[in-house]
C-alpha cells in the first residue's frame, strides 16, 4: 500500500509554484492593462482601480463591474453579479479540502489567498498525479499571478491603449488553453473524463442560451455534481 504523503506549505514550495506560472503570468499583464484602462475610462480613481485589482484579483468580476458601474446599478446587484462569476471559487476549494484540512487553519486560509483557475489546475493535477503535496505551488503560482495582474493595471491606468483589447492578438485564448493541457495532463479515469465532458458541454449551452457570465457558474456546478455523485476514495 503507498503511503500517504501529509501535505504542507513551505517556503521553497511557494517559490517552486512561483516560478513554474510565471511564464504564464506574464500574459495575465495584458489582461489587467485592459483593465486599467478601462476603469480610468469609466470613471475610477487611481486608488479605487488599484484597490480592487488588489483585493479582488478576478478579471471577468472586475470587467463586469465596470460595466455595471456605468449602468448606476444598486451595489446589491453588484454584489450578486460578481458573486455568481467567481462562484466557481467554492468548487475549487472543495476540491483541494482533502488536503488543505490537514493545514492549520492559518497556513490554510494563506493557501487559498490568491486562488485563480491557473493555480488551482497546476496544484490540483501535481496533487492528483502524485507528483506533490505541497501547497506552496497554489500560493507561489497565485502570486506570480497576481503581480503581474497588478502590473498590467498599473500599465494600463498609465496608458495602455496599445492593448485595450488583449483578444485581438489572441491573447485570451493563452488561459484557456493552459486549462486545457491541465485536463488532457491529469488523471485520466472514467470520472474524472466524465466531470470534464458534462462540464464542458453545460458552459457550452449556457454560454449560448443564458446571460453573459452564467456558464462559468453552470460548467463549474455541473461539472462539481459528477464529482459529487461519482464517489471515488481519497487518496
């Protein structure tokens, strides 16, 4: 019987994570330039489009606040619209309780600060495959994302309108095609090629047939539920 590794969070481990999503990274830069320009365009100080590419760190949440914030929308529509796109976040970290539960609660909660669809994929397919049990590579892979996330907003409030649109030079095909080579990467059983499939197919329709934004909450659910009635034991 193999035994099983306790996770951990180390030093070292966080600069491994770091370094190995920092070549992805840098495209996130793009991304968050756009965003900066955007929000000064829309009417945001420099301190209020800094402080929420800080403290929300979520480039489509962010996106469609500016674009509700233009509307005069109540705050509590704003609220329910960016919690329904990251709602994505509850099912990424239930699917790493496994291990983040054998944390202190404080190395626990460090762990998920910067959670991203990057991070989450890279830690949760080593995990899965047995490669590691260190959850330094969530937290360095979301600080390398998160700096340059930061980077690119203070770009874009400076100027950034070379790249005001990151899809014209296809750069919003990098992170999906990242999280594509993460799923074709990883373990490769029944359940979890059935989770990916009905997961897919469920953004797909709801991306073509429901508001913007909804597939993401809808592919995550769906996608969660195959999980969630397909046990499989702890490993």
């Amino acid at each position: 019987m193999t035994a099983i590794v306790t996770p951990e969070l180390t030093v070292r481990g966080t600069w491994a994570g770091f370094w190995r999503l920092l070549p992805l990274s840098l495209f996130v830069v793009a991304f968050g330039l756009a965003f900066g320009l955007a929000a000064v365009q829309t009417g945001l100080s420099p301190a209020e489009t800094v402080l929420m590419s800080m403290t929300v760190f979520a480039g489509t949440a962010q996106f469609a606040a500016l674009d509700l914030w233009e509307g005069q929308v109540p705050v509590f529509t704003l609220l329910v619209t960016t919690f329904a796109i990251n709602a994505r976040h509850l099912l990424m970290g239930a699917s790493l309780y496994p291990w983040l539960r054998k944390l202190p609660i404080g190395k626990r909660y460090a762990s998920i600060l910067v959670l991203s669809d990057a991070n989450w994929a890279m830690t949760l397919n080593d995990f899965q495959g047995g490669h590691s049990r260190n959850l330094g590579l969530l937290l360095g892979g979301g600080i390398a994302l998160w700096c340059t996330w930061m980077t690119g907003t203070l770009l874009g409030m400076a100027g950034g309108s070379a790249i005001a649109e990151p899809e014209v030079f296809g750069l919003d095909m990098v992170m999906g095609c990242f999280m594509l080579a993460m799923a074709l990467g990883g373990r490769k059983n029944a359940r979890m090629i059935t989770a990916w499939l009905v997961g897919g197919l469920a953004a797909l329709s709801a991306y073509l047939w429901l508001p913007a934004n909804t597939h993401v909450v809808i592919g995550a659910l769906a996608g969660g539920l195959v999980g969630v009635f397909w046990l499989e034991g702890e490993r």
